[in-house]
C-alpha cells in the first residue's frame, strides 16, 4: 500500500474522531442547558411555594384574629343576657308591686 492509499483512510479517520468529539461537546452543552433549565423551574416552583406558604400564614393569622373577636364578642353577649335577665325580673317584681297597689286602692 501506498502513502495515497493511507491519506484518505487517515483523513476518514480524522474526520470520525473530530465528529464523535464534536458530538461529545455538543451533548455536554446540551445536558448543561437542560440543567440549567431544570434548575430555573425549580427555582420558580420554589419562589411559589414560598408565596403559597406566605399566604397560608396571612390566613391563619387572619382566623386566629377572628376567633378571638368571636371569643369576645361571646363573652359580652352573656354580659348582655344577665344584664337582661336582671332587668326582666326587676320589671316583674315593679309589675308585681303595681298590681298589689292597684289592689289596695280597689
């Protein structure tokens, strides 16, 4: 065999080694940019459960206010209604008391 005969083998093999190198490279990049979007929808999901979590807080804080209005609000509402009972049993015994005078001046 020839030099002629071995540069075209030689050039075939140097452009199949420089094609798989090339290819190699390129799958690398590839899989980098996949990671890197990957990561960035990570990143988002978690910017979102951040804000979610925020919100979940902002609304038990918001129902622990109103269960302690409600607390209160019970409380004076049964100062009302002995307030209330106290003064319907003076009002029977005022009534009481009027229908025994008017029985007298009869």
């Amino acid at each position: 065999m020839s030099f002629l005969t071995w540069v075209p083998i030689g050039i075939s093999l140097v452009s199949v080694v420089i094609a798989a190198l090339t290819y190699a490279r390129n799958g690398k990049k590839d899989d980098k940019e996949e990671i890197q979007k990957e990561e960035s929808k990570f990143d988002n999901i978690k910017e979102s459960l951040i804000k979610a979590n925020v919100k979940l807080d902002t609304v038990c804080n918001t129902t622990t206010e109103t269960r302690s209005d409600i607390k209160a609000m019970n409380k004076d509402l049964i100062s009302i209604d002995r307030r209330v009972t106290g003064l319907e049993t003076n009002m029977q015994q005022v009534f009481k008391e009027l229908d025994e005078l008017k029985g007298k001046e009869s």
